[in-house]
C-alpha cells in the first residue's frame, strides 16, 4: 500500500525502544501473521485493510500518533473494556490497546512477578520491560483497573516505569456498585482533562459517545454477517477485526468496517463463505485475545472447522452493547456511559450470571455447532466459571470443550488434537 | 481434662457429618498434632488449655454451638477478617471460623473448580463437600466477601449448598472507599438483625466491640512477650492461640489468653525460653494459616529456630488493631468498625504499602533475625507481593526467604532442607 518502505528506526529509536530486539519480534509477527492470515483463501477484499493496518501496526500507525503528540495531543493506554473510549476522546485524547498478545520478555518479567501469573499479563509488562511496544512508549498516561488479583498488583510495578491512573472497578452489579463506577469515571475524567487541558463538554462527550457506538455498530455488523451459513468471513479474521478496534483511528477505521460489513451482506446474499457451509461451527468463550493472539481461532480454522462468534473482550463484551447517547448534559452522560460499562459481563464481577445468558444466546443466534471455553493458564476468573460454563452448555445440549494454554507454540500438536476430535464429535 | 470420653457420634450424624471421613479426619489431626505440639518441651503451662480445646475442636466446641442454636442462637461462619465479629456478636450471634487448613476432599473439589486454586479455598469447599466440617454444619449463613478472584468465585459456588451472604470489599483505601465498605456494613448488619431477630442497638454494639477488643488486647500481650530473648513460647504455640481465637467463646477464651499472657511475662522476667536463647529468630509473613495448618512453623522450629512473630491474618493482622469504642450510636460506632477493619493491610487492597511496614516495623520490634515470606501455591496476591516484600527486606539488610507451598507433605523434605540453610546463614 505504500510506494516505498518508510524506515521507522530513527522514530522507534526516539521512543526507546530496544532496536535490534523491536526488530526480532516485528519479524516474529510478520511470520506469524503471514502463516496464520495470508493462507487463507478466498478472503474478504475488505480484509486487506487490515492486512495493511497489522502491517504498520508499529509504524504508520505509531507514527500518527507520535505526529499528534507533537501536535499536543495526548494518548492514554489501558488494557481493558472498562476504561471508557469515549472519555478519554471527549477530553481530546486518543485511546490505545496496549501491547499483551505475545511471549516477549517473560525471563526478565518472572523477576519481579510470580511464574503463575496469565500470560496476558506477563505479556505487557514483558513487553514494557525489554522495551518493544511502541504503544506503551507513546502513552501520556496509562489508564489501569482492579478486573483481577494479577493485573491489581501488576499496575502497583507499572506505576514504577510509567505515568499510571488506577480506576477502582466494583466487584457486583448493585445500584451502589454503578454509582461507585461512576464516581470513578469522575476522577478518570478529572484526570484526563488535567493531562489534556481540555475539559469535557456535553458537546465533546456526546462526539465522542456518537464515534464509538458507529465503531461498536460496525462490529455489530460484522457480528451479525457471522450467523449466515456458510460464514462469510473467517473467524481469525473477525478476531482481527476487533483486536485492532482498539489501536485505530475511530473513523478511519468505522468506515473501512462498514465497507467490509457491506461486503459481507452481500457474500452472505451471494451464498459466498470463507469456509464450505458444512464447516463446524464454533462461538469461543472466555479469556480476551490481545494481538497478536489467534492461537486458538487458527487451530480451530486450520483443522476444518469455522468460528462464528466471540464472547470475550476481544469479541462481543466490547461491541454488543451502546451508550445512550439521549442525555444533554455532562452529568446525564456520565450516568450512561456507567450504566454501559458496568453493565459488560466480565468474570470479576461476583455472581455473573449475564455471562452465561450471553453464551447461550449467541450459540444460539449464530448457530454454532459447539462452544470452545477458553482460558488463559493462571486466569483465576474464566477458569472458575469455565465450571458454570461447562454445565449451562451441557443442560443445552451444547457441546463444549475447555481448552486452557498460553501462548507459546509448546501445546500446538496436543490442542490440535484435542480441537480436531472435538471437530468430529460434532 | 473430661472425667470421661464423651461420643459425640450423635451430634456429628444430626448435623449430617461422613462419619467415617469425619473420623479419618479427626485421627489424623490429632496425629498432627501430636507430632507437631506434644513433642515440645517446657511449653506455657496456659496451653493446656490450647491442648484441650484443640481436642476437643470437633467435640465440645460444637456442642456448646449446638446447644446455643437449639436455644434459638444463631451461628455465623466466615473465612476472613473483614467479616467483623462484632456485627455479629451485636446482633446476638456467634461468629465461627469455618474449616480451611487441611488437605480433605481435593478430589471433589477440583470437579467443580479450577485445580490451580490455593489450597485455604480447595480445603474449605473440600471439607464441605466431604461433609467434615461440623462448623459450616452449625453455620445458619455464612459471610462471603470479594478479597480475591478465588474466593469471589468460591463463594459462588458455595451459595448453591449453604445460605451465603458476600460482602463486597473495596480494593483500595480512600475515604470512598471506606464509606463503601461502612454501607456494606450496614447492609451486613441488617441480614443478621433478620437472621437473629435481635436488632443492634449501641448498647450492645459497644458491649461486642469491648468485647472483641478485650480478646485482641490478650493477644496483643502474647505477641509482645514474644519480643523477648530467649522466647517465652515457641511460633507454633502462639499461632494456635491465633488460630483458636477464631473459633472459641470470646470472654473465655480472653480469660485463658491473659492467663497465659501472665505466665509469659513471668516466663520473660525469669528468662526462661520455648527455644534457647541462641536459635535464630524468624517472622513469617504472607498466606493466612488456617487450624490446622502448622506445616511452616513445624519445619523451622523443628529445625531449631523460632518463629517470633506472623504478619498474616492468623497472626498480627488479626489483633494488632482495635476499634475504637468511644461513641454512643450505632452510627458513630458503625464508623469506627469500618475505619479499623479498612485499616488491616491485605494484599488484596492496591497499594499496600502498609504491609511492608508492617514486616518492617515487626521484625524490628521482634528482633527477628530473618524473615520467611509465605505463600500457599497459586495465591497471586501475595506471591505478587513477595516481589515487594522482598525488595523492601534487602534494602534493610533483613535476611529473607521466599517459600510456596500447599498443605501436602510432599515437600517437607525439600522445605526442611531449604529452612535449615536458610537458618545457617542468618
């Protein structure tokens, strides 16, 4: 897509970055990506966006935001769905996922955090130690939360490298817990229009509610194009759809996701899929996926089967739900988006019961064949409710397979094993 | 201490115990025990009464529980500190300890939750699965909170067999923070007003808060005694008087306590020691050790040191702190229980710097000469922390210890051999 290749050296260099070490993974990636995407056949045109974005994940795209930085523009960092987009832009920010999806620097991170801590978790503060993520060199502020026993006590180190904001997440649903998230979303705003010195308006907040919710509707779209047999954009590149969700520019990347949801419409009217209609169908559940992680979905995709759906962060927790954007006045609008944000069902909140709905639901509505729960090694949370999980799907009939791992290549024979005989069964 | 053996068969079947395993159960408890305590010498005279208590944990105890629920009283168990004995109390209730501190029912257990789950929430839905815990059996609710991700999703699954009321905790300590957890209190104030029928009213409020403070002010003697060289009375020893605070009748417990409280101070005055003047001094800090978990404590003073003080919840996070019970209302009084439970440093609150201070300001006092930081496997809050705690003992030159471990014996060896050089070296 561009003429010539740029050299971001000079530019990564400024940010600290560990060159020679920024190369190898960018390498690393470049493979990865390259066996797991670029073999597929038959793919959305629209995909090759992405192609482009995933290809300049550590360039172009760091580059606009190293520009807007220059400008005086801030970015904040964070690592999870209850850190609202919408404030961060209504203050003049711009939002950032931070880099958690591969193995990078988990020597160096088991010295100052335990072994058994979730391989997400040790991914970013591996990358933040070896000094490879661009995202996290160009964060203003990094914007944490208290979700789980592991990232708590991670943001505690963090705060020790980088500018660090912990937000105070409730643990239960109660009209009390909403109204301690918001007085959190309070502070977070306060915050925010301190590092920004732009504070936030009805006018700002109500843009910036307006470009998120047509982003979230973009992927609703895609979402739904997943339910038609056969499915007409593979699961893997769904994924991708979302993961990079969270590093894009907002309306860039709404529009180029409309125009895939479009050309998905008209695959699905054109009976067109990215894998034969009697391809298994599989909703994954569970654990979020931080680029560059698809571990799973190219077992599953690669062993003959298809995934049509994700209910996890890098899936539908982050797009299924909108934030009224009816209200008038600041206040009004902080009412809604905590009614929004706590209203997503991640298994830190305690009973969690939405969650289960959720999954049923969209085994449902997408028609799949079989539910892959999926955890993390060491992620207290989704491996306890894998339990509830596992019985909800059974008194369904549903069949369902509990897949826990990494993210190294070690278990790749054995889970794809256990994938293809699950494959069969159904 | 009873004239003759008492079968306790009966009560044990009406409250719906496995007798046999339940049997199984108490011999190899009272084999621990008599391995771990009875082989020690020149012990307090005042643990006799430790000594009977202990055999009669699963006896007398229960029968005296027993008896104050076929009288209309209402027992209340918990796992945890923040549940406050003297809400309890006030309401006319008995707060009980529940099971937690022995391997038992594992099997079971890891069919409904995760196996790489510590071994304090494995045994306590072990122990209630097996149907061996006569406590939770007496227990008409028990007061879950949101300390960490295991046992917010412990309590989930606890709920489906035992009525269960969760308190949500905050997980830092601003002033928000602490009203928060005030209104939990009361929310937890009115389940037991409805529970006994008795309602709080200041009188009794402050009569349980003296109550409790009483018991605290006896443990905090013990604790000081501990200060001496040589110690009066060996870690084991004082750790089961922690331990049993939990579980016993309060104003006769303090009694006991305070007796044994005196001796020491005699014991001190005479110079007269649990251990020779010249055995290494340990503190040990990290996991609560649930009765009867003595693993820890065995393997160093077997090994000939001493443990001379516990910043844990069964240790001086347990009585290290009173509330003030200077107001006349309830809602003044109410104040004071949640600024003193809020001011107990779990690792479970971010930051947690007051931990560190604690150990610090404890091995001080204590004349430790080392510290040994505990972890039970797989509890990600403290083995987080022990990074920190780590850091924070070598820049004061404190020799330290890091040890993870569960309640199995498979190990003893390997931490005996590792305690033993550890002592060598201070």
């Amino acid at each position: 897509m561009t003429d010539a290749a740029v050299d971001y050296h000079p530019m990564w260099a400024e940010l600290g970055l560990d060159l020679p070490t920024h190369d190898a993974l960018l390498g690393a990636v470049g493979s990865m990506y390259a066996d797991a995407y670029l073999t597929q056949t038959d793919r959305p045109e629209g995909m090759s966006y992405l192609d482009f974005v995933v290809s300049e994940v550590h360039g172009l795209r760091i580059k606009e935001l190293h520009d807007f930085r220059a400008a005086g523009g801030k970015v904040v960092g964070s690592f999870c769905l209850y850190v609202p987009e919408e404030l961060i832009r209504a203050a003049g920010g711009w939002s950032v996922g931070l880099c958690a999806g591969a193995e990078f620097g988990f020597e160096q991170v088991e010295r100052i955090m335990p072994r058994n801590t979730c391989a997400l978790i040790k991914a970013f503060m591996g990358f933040r130690l070896t000094r490879v993520c661009p995202y996290i060199a160009e964060s203003d502020l990094v914007v944490g939360e208290t979700t789980c026993d592991g990232k708590k006590k991670a943001y505690e180190l963090l705060a020790d490298l980088q500018s660090v904001h912990v937000m105070e997440l409730p643990q239960m649903k109660r009209p009390q817990d909403v109204a301690f998230f918001r007085q959190e979303l309070v502070e977070l705003r306060e915050r925010l229009e301190a590092l920004t010195g732009r504070p936030v308006t009805a006018e700002s907040l109500k843009q910036a509610i307006a470009e998120v919710n047509d982003k979230r509707r973009a992927l609703q779209r895609i979402a739904a194009a997943r339910a038609a047999t056969p499915a007409p954009i593979s699961g893997k590149d769904a994924l991708l759809a979302t993961q990079v969700a969270f590093y894009d520019d907002v309306p860039r990347y709404t529009q180029m996701m409309n125009a895939l949801a479009d050309e998905l419409d008209a695959r699905v009217a054109a009976g067109r899929g990215a894998a034969p209609a009697t391809a298994k169908r599989v909703l994954i559940t569970g654990t979020p996926m931080a680029l560059p992680n698809w571990k799973l979905h190219d077992i599953i995709e690669k062993a003959g089967g298809i995934v049509v759906g994700e209910e996890m962060c890098t899936g539908s927790r982050y797009y299924d739900k909108l934030v009224d954007d009816s209200a008038e006045t600041v206040d009004d609008l902080m009412d809604a988006i905590a009614a929004k944000y706590m209203d997503i069902n991640c298994a830190c909140f305690t009973p969690n019961q939405g969650r289960i709905d959720d999954i049923l639901r969209m085994a449902r509505e997408l028609n799949a064949d079989g539910i892959i729960d999926y955890a993390l090694n060491f992620c207290a949370l989704y491996a306890a409710e894998s339990f509830t999980v596992e019985k909800a799907a059974q008194a369904e009939s549903i069949p369902i397979l509990k897949i826990e791992t990494d993210y190294s290549a070690e278990d790749l024979g054995q889970l794809s094993t256990r994938v293809e005989a699950f494959l069969e069964m159904l």
